[in-house]
C-alpha cells in the first residue's frame, strides 16, 4: 500500500496531551489529509524536538500542530527552528486550568510567529480546521470540503432553543 507523505504534523509535549490534541487530528482525518502524530517534548526530548524542526519542511510537511501544557514551550521553539506555519494549542492543564499553556504560548516576540488557539478541545479542532484551511488554498478538492463542511455546520443551527434539553 502507497501512503502519500504528511503534510501535516500533529506535534505533542507528553502522552497525557493525546485526549485533547485527537480532535485535530480527528479533523485531518475526517478531509483525509495525510498527517503524522508524534510526542515530541521541548524539555523532555529537546534533541527530538529539535531534530523534527529542522527535517519538517524538507520532509515536505507544510502545517505544524504543537500541542502542550504548563510550561508550554514546544510551539515556541519548534517555531523558533523552522519557518512553516505553526499553530499552537494550550493543553489545559491541572494547576491553572490551561491560563499557564495559553500565556506560553502566545506571547511569542515579534518575528517568531505561533498562531495560537483556544484552550483545550476547541483550540485542538481549530487548529485541524486552520490546517486544512492552509492546504485548501492549493487544493481545490480540500476547499470544497471544507466550504461543505462549514455550511453543514450552519444549517445544523436551529432558529430556535429546544425547550427540552
Ligand atoms: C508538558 O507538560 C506537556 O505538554 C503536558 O501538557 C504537561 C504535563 O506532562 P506530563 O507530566 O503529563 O507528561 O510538557
């Protein structure tokens, strides 16, 4: 079986990180874009990390996800090392309930961006969905899914509450 190479990298800093970062890539599964899932930690494995970046665009990816908690370091640097589009998500985390991650990650310096997201399961889906939005602008077939996908999502909003629920 051929399996076309990944164009995106779903990145995260720790097993404990998969229960919010499966929503993206359940996002890149649902428009079938080819993706790769790896635990990559800036503190734990630095050398891995380091070693992803720098191989990223010659691998031909063309979309970074970094997922991470706490001391949300691993979307920074990952895009401190490579220059494609990285979208970083703020694992909500026990202590602080994610406030730490999303500060983290998104006061990066001018210069160095990280496109951050919500905390959590939103930020996870959103960062699936702004992947697929990037590739859509040289993919004709990925910006039709993705136009179906949003007007799905707009008439699945009834007019008005139920009054059950
Ligand atoms: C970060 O530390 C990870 O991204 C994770 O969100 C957090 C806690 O990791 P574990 O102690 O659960 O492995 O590096």
């Amino acid at each position: 079986m051929i399996t076309a190479p990944p164009q995106v990298a779903v990145i995260m800093g720790s097993q404990s990180d998969w229960q919010t970062m499966r929503h993206a890539v359940d996002i890149l599964g649902e428009f079938a874009v080819p993706h790769e899932v790896r635990i990559v930690s800036a503190h734990r494995t630095p050398h891995r990390m380091v070693e992803f970046a720098e191989g990223a665009r010659g691998r031909g990816l063309k979309v970074i996800i970094a997922g991470a908690g706490g001391a949300a370091h691993l979307p920074g640097m990952v895009a401190a090392i490579t220059d494609l589009p990285v979208f970083g998500v703020p694992v909500e985390s026990a202590a602080l309930k994610g406030q730490d991650s999303l500060l983290s990650i998104v006061q990066m310096p001018g210069g160095v961006p990280v496109g951050t997201l919500a905390i959590g399961k939103p930020g996870a889906i959103n960062a699936g969905l702004l992947a697929v939005s990037v590739l859509s602008l040289s993919d004709s077939a990925l910006a039709a899914k993705l136009a179906a996908y949003r007007r799905r999502q707009t008439e699945g909003v009834a007019l008005e509450p139920s009054r059950d629920s």
